[in-house]
C-alpha cells in the first residue's frame, strides 16, 4: 500500500526522500512525487511507474540549504494511477500526502466544489489540502486548522502536511495507517511509513499511536494523543538491519503477513460498509443486469477462496454459482452463456491460466469482473469491472492475508448482490454486515493462540501424511490449510470434505496420520463430529480447532466462541496458517521461498 516519507534539515533533500520512498518500493505502487518547500517556493514533481521515473523528473532539481519536504509512493484505491492522482496533492499554499482512505471524501469534496475550489485529482486525498486551506483562511492559525481539518474527516490515514504559512513544519497525524517519526544529533527530522528509510539517517525512532498528531519542526516536537492531551514522544534505538526492519521484528514474511490480516482487512472494508447495504463504487449495478449465474475462475489460494464463495453466493445471494481451476477450464471447449458473470480470482493479476480463461469469456462476449490484489496487473486492465482486495504487497510465497481479503471481498459482495436481487430480509444483511465489522478482531493472533501452536507444531513434524477436513465453507478452508502446510513444509498434506473420509481416504488412518479437523460451532457441528470420531476410533492422530471442547481429540485448539460460522471460519484461518508457519520454521525450511515455487506464476 502507499508509502509515506517526510524531511526537515539542511543535507540533500531530494536524495534522502527518494532514497526513502526505495526503501517502501516493497509495499507496493504505482506512481510516486516529492514536493520540498525551500526559500519559500514549493517544487513538486510527480510520475507514474517506477521510481527511476521519478528519479529522472528530478535530475535538474536542486536546493541549498534548509529545506522542508514530503514524499509517497501511491497505490491507486481512489483513481486511476496517473500523474495528476499522485500525491503530494498542492494547494494554493500547502501540500499533503496520505496513506489510508478518507471514507467521507464525497460529501467534503461536494462541499468545497459549491465554495468554488477546483480539484485537480480523483482522489480522496486532495480534499484533505482543500479542506486544510479552507480552515486555516478562517482560523489563521495553521495547527488549528490542521486540527480543525482532521475532526472532520473519516476513515484511516497518516498524513503529512507542509504549508508555506509555517515553512519550518511539519503537520502529521496518524489514524489507522503507520507512521513513526526519526530524528538524529544534527536536529534533522524524519518521517516515514516503516523503519527502512530511515536506516542510516535517523539514530533514534518514535511510532505514532493512533490517534497522535501534532507539528515537528527542528527545534520541536508536538504531539497531541487522541484525547487532545499532549505527550511526550518516547524514542528508541533504530535498528540497523533493513531486511528486519523490513520484516518490523517477525522471523518471516508469512509470519508478519498473518500477523497484519487485521490491518489490511480494515483496509479490505473501508468506504464499503453501510449499516443495511455494502457499497462498491467501482461497480456498476447494471453489471449484473441480465446475469442469471456465475462462473468463478482462479487456480491455487485464489481458488479456495471461490470455492468459498459458491457456498455463499448460494446460500444467500440465491444465485447459481460454479467454479473451475482455471488451467482446466482452458482447454476443455466450455460452454459460456451470455447471461454468466465470469469471475476471476488473483492475488498477483497475472497468473497465466487465469489471465488466459478471462480472455476466453471476454471473446465469448460474456461480462467480466475480477478480484484482485494488484491495480494495473493484467487481469484489472482485461476485465470490465475490478475490485482490488487492498491486502498491500504480500511478500511470502505461501498466500495469506491475500486470502483473507479475498474472503472477505466475497463476503462482502455476497450481501451487495443479495440486495439487488432482493434474496435475503434487510434485517439479514444487516446482521451480516455487523459480523463483517468484527472480522478484523477475529483475525488478530493473540500472544496464547501463537504460543500454544508452537509448541504443538513439535508433534506434527513427522508421520505419512496430513488430512483437514471441514464441511461446507471448512471444506475450502481445509483445502487452504492442506495447500499452506504442503508449501511450506513439504509434508503431505490433503484437503477433505468431512462426509467424504468413509469413502476411501480413512483407509490410510493409524496413529501416523494426522487429522486436522475444522469444527464449528454453528455449521453442522454434529455431523462433522461423528465424521471426526470415525477416524479417531481407527486411531488417526486427531487435532481439533474448534470453540468447543472436544474429547475425541489428541490435541485440542481452543478458538474463540463466535456469533456466527463465517467468524469462526476467519478465527481457524489464522489457526491454520500459524500451524503451518511453525512446523515448517521447525523443520529448517525457508519458509517465505518454499523450494520448486514462484510467487507469480505467469507461465503455464
Ligand atoms: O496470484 P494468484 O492468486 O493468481 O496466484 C494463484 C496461485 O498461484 C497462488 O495462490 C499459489 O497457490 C500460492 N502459492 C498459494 O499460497
């Protein structure tokens, strides 16, 4: 996701934010700009791509001296990724960049539209330096303005904002999105998103809490808490280590991947809840005027998650659903109707197969909308209608917080169409979209959980083999498990519907065959039970996640009691991972480059 840097000193400026926004290149972009107050005089510059582009747009730019500046690398939520939608976004007087969504941007933009205020941009983030000039003409105070301005906006963000009426400052705020501050012995400050770009430059950090904002100068830091009380900022060491830095202190990639769910579905849901009907703005109702089904497409994790899907876009959005793996489809001559909305699933928007199987339904003049994590892959530019899961750059090859918003994303759509085909009572829809407000609690590790499966993982290294099974929404969700263990582990490990074991599979069933059995609470819980049972009276070694206790079981994981079944499904999701993460880090593995495996697969 977007990538946040800021600089107050008197070395060279430019250098130091572009080499900052390099080190936040990880996080994912697709266009990037600087703008420096120096003397009195904004320079801004801003390209889409690569930052070498940037790099080159600024090669006859030069200051002397002091300098105050701002940097980002944007990835495109509100607007296409073009020049003039990158940030900073300029004033008449000031400049912004920002992280996060301002969910409210619709109603202030309409506001100041009617003042008279031009907008240059499509995106959110631009009215946050309308707004900001608006308050300060009437206030004529900057910090007051720029607290004025923050009280009236929604949604996540970390903002840094530079104005020519208090040339020496910074304004910051975070809510929602990182953002910490770093300053060294020659009174040079800095700001940024995470802690690489400050390697090398600042000697000491401080992290925003949620809720902070304030002003920096060289002689000053000011910080408010988000109960307006003013604090002081506690700073530590900075690491020296970017690769750690990078990995914010966990042993892994996958690891802090799971570890983030929380924050990136946060992300996943911003801007589209209501309290009685979900909101896509980047979809046009009249995509699913004359569609009578749906045809789901993807290949891997992105698989699982449509197989997920078909559960619930049955069960609730009473529309007739199929799935295929993508590298199947291809080749087999389908049949396609015009009144099916092909779906393709992708993390990375490039898998071949997939990409492949979305060109064939576009040839065949079916209508066409994908779920992906990366704006301007292959599969956004093919298809007629996109929208992005908003998971940030996932880095470790086994998919984690990708399926996460994906499931989420499909959730969520479930209920939007539910409401324009009528399926199911309002009340309902309102039921569900609060269970979709709490998943980002569902999905946090807490200390427990994590510690208790590591040193589970210690029985699970060995055997000839690994079963998960489920029922229905689970049976996708063991498939998952099976898929991350395999990865990662290179152990052999196989997905099952529950009922399905008596039918062959429980012939492999002895103390050296382990059982991961998903049992919820509120989903056929009797049935999945008996079907468990079965194989622990032939002996199969079986570990439990379930909210309730189960004696049946040789190892038991306790997860939280919840409401509703598609909570427990996000709760055993984590359980799952982390099971996989440590029996892989205690076999030696490489756990974020499994061997044989390549995180996009753009070949057939
Ligand atoms: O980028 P995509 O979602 O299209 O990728 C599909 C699969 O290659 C991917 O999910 C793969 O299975 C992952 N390694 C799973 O962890």
């Amino acid at each position: 996701m977007c990538g946040i840097v800021g600089y107050i000193g008197s070395n060279n400026i430019k250098k130091i934010l572009i080499d900052g926004l390099k080190e936040l290149e990880y996080r994912g972009y697709d266009s990037a700009g600087i703008a420096v107050l120096n003397d009195g005089k904004f320079d801004s510059y801003k390209a889409t791509g690569k930052l070498i582009n940037l790099e080159e747009k600024t090669k006859d730019f030069h200051t002397k001296g002091f300098a105050v500046g701002i940097g980002h690398t944007r990835w495109a939520t509100h607007g296409k990724p073009t020049e003039l939608n990158a940030h900073p976004h300029i004033g008449e007087s000031s400049c912004v960049v920002h992280n996060g969504i301002i969910e409210n941007y619709v109603a202030l933009k309409k506001e100041l539209l009617a003042d008279g205020v031009t907008f240059l941009s499509q995106t959110d983030t631009e009215v946050i330096v309308h707004l900001f000039e608006k308050n300060l003409k009437s206030i004529n105070n900057p910090f007051e303005a720029f607290k004025k301005t923050l009280n009236q906006l929604e949604g996540a963000y970390a903002i840094l904002l530079v104005t020519k009426s208090e040339d020496k400052t910074i304004f910051f705020a975070k809510h929602g999105s990182p953002m910490l501050i770093g300053k060294n012995s020659d009174k040079e400050i800095f700001f940024a998103s995470s802690d690489t770009p400050l390697i090398g430059y600042a000697d000491e950090v401080s992290y925003f809490e949620d809720g902070d904002y304030g002003f920096v100068s060289s002689d000053e830091i000011i910080i408010f808490n988000q109960n307006n009380e003013k604090i002081e900022p506690i700073f530590s060491k900075l690491s020296q280590n970017k690769l750690s830095a990078q990995k914010d202190g966990y042993r892994f990639f996958m690891e802090k991947e799971i570890y983030e769910q929380s924050i990136v579905i946060s992300d996943t849901l911003l801007g589209r809840l209501k309290d009685d009907e979900i909101l896509f703005d980047e979809l046009d109702d009249s995509l699913f005027d004359g569609i009578n089904e749906i045809k789901l497409c993807a290949c891997g994790t992105s698989y699982h998650s449509a197989l997920t899907a078909t559960y619930l876009f049955e069960r609730y959005a009473k529309i007739k659903t199929s799935i295929e793996v993508a590298s199947e489809f291809r080749y087999r001559k389908p049949i396609m109707t015009k009144d099916t909305l092909f779906v393709v699933i992708s993390q990375s928007g490039e898998t071949a197969d997939t990409l492949e199987t979305l060109k064939m339904a576009k040839k065949a003049g079916l209508k066409t909308l994908v779920i992906c994590n990366v704006d301007n892959s292959s599969m956004v530019r093919v298809a007629d209608a996109c929208i992005l899961t908003r998971a940030g750059v996932e880095k470790g090859v086994a998919s984690t917080k990708a399926f996460a918003t994906q499931i989420t994303v499909f959730w969520m759509l479930t209920l939007f169409i539910a409401k324009l085909k009528n399926s199911i009572p309002t009340t309902e829809i309102t039921r569900q979209i609060s269970l979709i407000r709490q998943i980002p609690t569902s999905v946090k590790v807490s200390d427990s959980m994590h510690e208790r499966i590591k040193r589970l993982s210690k029985r699970y290294l060995h055997g000839h083999g690994f079963f998960f099974i489920g029922r229905d929404v689970f049976f996708p969700l063991a498939l998952e498990g099976a898929l991350k263990l395999k990865e990662i582990s290179y152990l052999h490990a196989e997905g099952y519907p529950s009922g399905e074991m008596k039918h062959g599979p429980i012939a492999l069933a002895d103390p050296e065959l382990f059982t991961i059995a998903l049992l919820p609470e509120h989903l056929h819980y009797e049935k999945a039970k008996s079907n468990v049972e079965e194989l622990s009276a032939r002996d199969s070694t079986i570990c439990a996640i379930s909210a309730l206790e189960f004696d049946k079981a040789d190892d038991f994981i306790k997860i939280n009691s919840c409401e509703d079944y598609m909570l427990e499904f996000f709760e055993m999701m984590v359980v799952v991972q982390l099971l996989s993460l440590e029996i892989s880090i205690r076999l030696g593995n490489d756990v974020d480059m499994p061997r044989n495996l390549a995180k996009s697969v753009t070949v057939e």
